[in-house]
C-alpha cells in the first residue's frame, strides 16, 4: 500500500478515540465565610458558629478544609481555645463522647 492509498482508505488510524474531558484544573478555590460577611471579630460565646470550625473529633479543621483567610482562621483559632478553656466547646474525643455535642457518626 502506498501512502496515498492509506490516507484515502483510513489506514493506520491516525486518530485516537475520543476521552471524556475532564477539566484541567481542581476545584473552585473557597471563599472566607468571614470576609463575605465583614465579620470585625469572632465572640468565643458563639459555640454554634465555632462549631463548624472543629471536626467531630474536637480538632480545628485546617485553612484548606474550611476555606478562611489567614487573619480569620488565626481568630477562629484563638476564640476556640478560649472556649474550650470555658468548656462551650470539647477538647478531645473523649469529651467529644461525654458531653455529646456532636452527633455520632452511624
């Protein structure tokens, strides 16, 4: 077969299948929950806010799990130790289990 009979009868297969495409880069960067509402301050008295800043271990969730800024997530960090200090919020998994503040996972 000479090339011109390849390109004509579609030959070696040139193209490839098509893939699905899957997009190039991860997912959208999230955005500080503080900031987009002008929060000045984090009271500690405000557990229920707290609350979703702290795993269901008692642990501070991480600035790219929660998506806060640097500036928010160091308040957040502070008012968490203050109320822990106070008892509103669980130090370990241990008070975690006693005081049931977080429901149980199943």
């Amino acid at each position: 077969m000479t090339s011109e009979e390849r390109t004509q009868s579609g030959g070696d297969g040139g193209e490839r299948p098509s893939r699905p495409q899957r997009p190039r880069y991860g997912s959208r960067r999230k955005v500080c929950r503080m900031c987009v509402d002008k929060v000045k301050g984090i009271d500690y008295k405000d557990v229920s806010r707290l609350r979703m800043y702290v795993s269901d271990r008692g642990k501070i969730e991480p600035r790219r799990k929660t998506g806060t800024c640097l500036k928010h997530q160091r308040l957040v960090c502070t008012s968490i130790k203050r109320a822990r200090h106070l008892a509103l919020l669980p130090y370990t998994l241990g008070h975690v289990r006693q005081t049931g503040i977080f429901p149980s996972r199943g």
